[in-house]
C-alpha cells in the first residue's frame, strides 16, 4: 500500500457530496432541544453560563459542579462561545454539531484517500460514516460534541502527519507539519480523551503501509516523530491529572456497574458488550440512549450466548484482518482504526465512566466504514484496490446501504426533540435501566404529569431500591404535589445512602419549612451549608425559612449573603424583593427587583408593581404593568394589579 504523490487531494465533487450527505440526514436534529446530559453539561454549568475561561481551563469543569469531576475544556470552551453568542437557545448549538460532523466526515475521506491510495474505497467509507445511525447520539445530543472535536482533531493531526510525510518526500522541510500534528492531538484530547489512541493508529498504519521494511529499522526512522506525540499525550496526561487529582475519577455504579463485578464476570460482561457494538454498527436498527444499570445484566457463566458472541467478534475480527494484511490493506487498515480506538473505551483494560454508549463508537466506527467500504469493493470484484472501481456491483450496494443508513439515522434523531418524548423512547429502548425510568419520572413531573411521574420513580426504584438520585428527584415531585410527608421520607432515605447529598438536605429543609417545622427545616438546611459553605441557592433557602420562622433581621442577612455569591440570580432577587414587598419596605423592594436581568418573571413584576403603586409612582408602575402584560398575558396576578390601578385612576388619588 504506497502513498499517493499529493495526500489526500479528492475531487471538490466528492468533499461536497461527503458534507452534504452529513448535513442532510442531520438537517431534521437542527430542531432539537436541550435534553438528558445536555442539562448538566450547558444549562446547569456555570462555567458555561458565565464564559470563565479560566476556569474551564484550569477545573473540572466538564459538569460544572454538578456531577463527578471530567475536564474537557476545548468541548466546554466551545458550549461557553454558543452561550456567549446566542444563550441557551438550542438551535445554535445543534447547527454547531451538524456542521462538525461534515466537517469529521470529509476528514476521513481525505485521510483515507491518502493513506489506503484507494479513493473510491475511501469515498464509499466516508459516506458510510457521513449517514450511520449509530451516530445520533453524538450528533443529535449536544454533549456527544465532544466525540465530534476528538475525532475531528484525531483525522486532522493524521492528516497533518500525512503532509509531513510528503514534505520529506519532496526534500522539504517536515517539522512544521510534525508541530500542527502535535497541536492537533493535544486539541483533539482536549475535546475528549479517547482521541489518545492517535500515535497507536499511526504506528499500525506505518507498520501496513511499509509492512516489508524491517520493524526495527522503521522504529528507528520514525522515532523522532513519535516521541513528539507520545511527550505530547503524557503533557495532556500531566494537564488532566493536575486539574482532575486523578487519571481515570471512580465510575458512578448506575452509568458503569461493571465496577461492582469479580473480575472474571467484569471481562465476561465487558467482551458481551463488544458483541452488542458489533450488533449497533452492522445492524443499527436497535439503538438506545442508555445501557445503564440494569439494562446491561452481568455474564456470569462462560456458556452465556452474549460473552460468546463478544468472542466470536473478536476472534472474527482478527481473522479478517490477517486474511486482509495483504490481500486487502485498507480493510485490515480499518480493522486496525477500529480495534485500536475502541480498545480506549471497551472497560477491558481500565474501567471508564460507562458500561455502554453509543457515542463511544463515533470515532472507531471510521475504521468500520473504512473495512466495510473495502469488503464491499472487494465483493464487488475489485480486489486491486487501485482498479477503477466504479462498477454496479460496487455503487448500487454502496448506495443501498448509505440510503438505509441515511432513512434510520432521520427517524432516530427525531427522538432527540422533546423531553418526555426521548425519554418515553429511552424507556422503550432500555426497559431494564433504572436511569430510564427516573429520567421519564423527572420529565414527566416538570410537565405536571405527577400520577404518571410515580408510576416511572417507581419502577426506576424497584430495579435500582438505593440511588440516591431517585429518591431526591421522586421527593421533588412529590414536594410539587404537597405529598410532603412522602417527599420528607424519600429524602431521609436518599441521605442514608448518600450522607453528604446537598441538595437532599436543602430539599427536606424546605418541605420541613412547609410542614411547619421550621426548627427542622434550619438543622437540615444548615448540614448542608456546613457542607458547601458558599451555595448561594441553599443560603435563600436558609432565608426564606427564617422569614417563615419569623426571624426577620437574620433572613434579610442571609438574602444579603446569598447576593453576595449570586448577584444577579432571578431566583434569589425574586425571593428577596418578595420579602421586603411583605416587610412593607417598598423602596428597597423595587431596588432589588430592578437588579433582576431581563426577561423578569412574572412573581417578581406583579409585587414590583404593588411596590410602585405603593410608593405613590404611578407613572412607573402602569407602565410596569403594561410591560409584564405583554410578557405575561392573562396571569391572575397581574389581573389583579390592573384592578388595583384602575381604581386608582377612577378615584383620581394614589393609595
């Protein structure tokens, strides 16, 4: 397998076609929203909301502090400059996706073109690729954005190490293209971390290309080269573990169960999901956003059909690519992208943060593109793979697969729109997983669906008895109903499984205030600030259950000091305006609730225009009204400041 005389040089015809095809089967994710891991990753991240680049840069900012610690700070930074630009509006971001997964696809067609000297084989993969299913969950949901900057940096630095190759070739100068293949490395694990596989793919590719050139005189050739990109993984590797304080953080045991298993049922379980892989990128019409505990049950006997199919993947995997080592290099090349890749996140050499993800397999599904694209030229008849290959035997099975691959990737992401609707699919999808039914039981009460919200808490608990995460989100719903002796005991629990959960404690401090027993309510609340001293939400918690305790000089100091974390929070200027508006100081209320950044809610306008009125500024609060009218149309509140200041305009005087 010889390099061409200019890498990667494709016709413009086909880098059109590539895209378009990409953009095409994506177009219908455009309209999508922000959902599951999205939440978390954009809209609850403060290191999103405010731009902190330094922050992004510097902690663990992947969750914000939501989740367990991740770094992922090209991805984050990128979230930060859609927010920046246009808020957390979901179109943008989706458009930023779309077009990166074009962008991924046409990489792969001139890195392909160049290294397999195979174009039309090349071109087949990357349509291939463009349109499989198995990549909605990267493409269509926000967060598998960094699976898209990983592989795009990943085909780039290979595409930059192709170029420096050619610069040798012609006698010139080789280290610039060497610096940009660093530099791209680094950035591409900086959009994720799988993208390390990077100098493994490139020594494989070396050793195929140049496979009747002694290994130790190619090791030696190439060794400068290489030592470039593995000082550069071990900067990334020094980078992440000085933010993280860990290489790999402990799996959450919902996401990866495998962490709970012997060892001998963990690598059991671990090759049955390479079968399920396997089943996803051949076949993907069975596809689902979740494989989390217990979907995913442990193998346990070696006489399990699952581990054995895992098995006859692997050892079928092998023998095609010792068949493919000469006669076929651009499939054994692509079992090699594949194998390689993929061994960064298969949990059988270290376990990772999941069991199993769809969006795992983005960037080693290319070399599936790429083995599939060359099994297909070859059963085509054109086993040279530089014989023009342009026969019906290879372009109608070319096209009948993309087209298949194009009308179920459409349908798919047609799922990645609406809360309860992706998460009614993600129960169909994965009935076993406890995360599944939560997820349903949380969209389905932020909807006001409560009986239907208990039914899925319910069933999420009989698979899962002692996720803590459950119980918190099934007490918050039950708190919305009022049931708030229910939610009291499904806090408690949650805290006996997890001591340190902050927002259980706030929680059951708030629906203690509700009871009534605000002595209660103070000791849970102040756990928790013990626990995270400066959480702005928890201290108007604090506040409000003061206020309701009567202690009125120490809520206002506490409204005082959560601001002093949060000055500008909505929630927190609402509640503290609120509390003035009672005390029957107006002026200061109407300071505070005009620091509220726009758009105003409507709890915070109604008592701003009582506080108006009541200060005698009737200019100001009529034309306050008519602004949260147009806002707010209908709402009973301010219906009934609009009485208030129609009586006061047909009395002729100001309260």
């Amino acid at each position: 397998m010889t390099r061409p005389p200019l890498p990667g040089s494709v016709p413009w015809l086909w880098l059109a076609s590539v895209a378009g095809a990409a953009v095409a089967v994506y177009a219908n994710s455009l309209g999508g929203g922000l959902l599951y891991d999205d939440v978390n990753a954009i809209r609850n991240n403060p290191f999103v909301r405010t731009g902190d680049v330094v922050g992004i840069l510097t902690e663990p900012s992947w969750w914000g502090v939501v989740r367990g610690p991740l770094w992922r700070p090209l991805t984050t930074l990128s979230f930060a400059l859609n927010h920046a630009l246009h808020g957390l509006e979901p179109f943008g971001y989706h458009v930023v996706n779309v077009a990166l997964h074009a962008v991924v696809s046409v990489l792969v067609l001139v890195v392909f073109a160049a290294v397999t000297a195979a174009p039309r084989v090349a071109l087949a993969s990357a349509l291939l690729f463009a349109a499989h299913p198995v990549h909605t969950e990267a493409v269509a949901n926000l967060v598998g954005r960094a699976e898209l900057l990983a592989a795009g940096g990943f085909f780039l630095a290979w595409r930059a190490w192709i170029a420096a190759d050619a610069a040798t070739a012609r006698g010139a100068a080789a280290l610039p293209w060497v610096i940009a293949t660093a530099a791209a490395y680094f950035l591409a694990m900086c959009g994720k971390e799988n993208a390390v596989a990077l100098p493994a793919v490139l020594a494989f590719a070396d050793v195929l290309a140049r496979k009747d050139e002694p290994l130790a005189a190619l090791g030696l050739r190439r060794a400068p080269r290489y030592a470039a990109l593995i000082a550069t993984a071990l900067v990334f590797v020094a980078c992440r573990g000085a933010v993280l304080g860990a290489l790999t953080p402990a799996p959450d045991l919902l996401d990866n169960p495998l962490a709970t298993l012997a060892p001998g049922s963990r690598l059991m379980t671990a090759i049955a999901v390479i079968g399920l892989y396997a089943l996803r990128l051949c076949f993907p019409l069975w596809l689902s956003a979740d494989y989390s505990f217990d979907q995913v049950t442990p193998v346990t006997s070696v006489l399990d059909p699952r581990w054995l199919g895992g098995l006859a993947v692997l050892a079928a995997a092998a023998a095609l690519t010792r068949w493919a080592w000469r006669r076929l290099p651009s499939m054994a090349l692509g079992f090699g992208v594949l194998g390689l890749t993929f061994a960064v996140v298969a949990n059988l050499f270290f376990l990772i943060g999941t069991i199993m993800g769809e969006r795992l397999v983005y960037l080693p599904s290319a070399g599936f593109c790429l083995a599939a694209g060359a099994g297909l030229a070859y059963a085509a008849g054109a086993a040279h793979e530089r014989r023009g290959a342009w026969s019906t035997a290879f372009v109608v099975p070319v096209g009948i697969v993309v087209a298949l691959f194009g009308v179920r990737t459409v349908a798919r992401n047609a799922v990645w729109h609406d809360p309860i609707g992706f998460f009614t699919a993600m129960v169909a999808d994965a009935p076993r997983s406890a995360r599944s039914h939560r997820e349903l039981g949380t969209a389905l009460a932020d909807a006001g669906r409560f009986p239907e919200a208990r039914q899925a808490f319910e069933a999420s608990l009989a698979i899962k008895p002692d996720d803590a995460n459950t119980l918190y989100n099934f007490g918050n719903a039950l708190g919305h109903e009022s049931r708030f002796d229910e939610a009291a005991a499904l806090y408690e629990r949650a805290l006996a499984t997890k001591p340190d959960f902050v927002e259980a404690l706030s929680n059951l401090g708030n629906v203690e205030s509700l009871r009534g027993n605000q002595p209660a309510a103070l000791a849970a609340m102040r756990r928790a600030l013990v626990i995270t001293p400066e959480a702005p939400g928890l201290l108007m918690n604090i506040a409000n259950t003061l206020y309701r305790a009567g202690s009125i000089a120490e809520a206002r100091t506490a409204y005082e000091q959560a601001l002093t974390y949060a000055p500008t929070s909505p929630d927190i200027l609402t509640n503290y305006g609120s509390f003035l508006y009672a005390q029957s100081d107006f002026a200061a209320a109407v300071g505070v609730f005009q620091r509220i950044p726009p758009p105003t809610p409507v709890r915070a306008l109604v008592p701003l225009v009582a506080s108006l009125r009541m200060l005698g500024r009737t200019a100001e609060a009529r034309a306050t009204q008519a602004d949260a009218e147009r806002l707010y149309p209908g709402d009973a509140g301010l219906r009934q400041t609009a009485v208030l200041l129609q009586r006061d305009a047909a009395g002729g005087a100001s309260p």
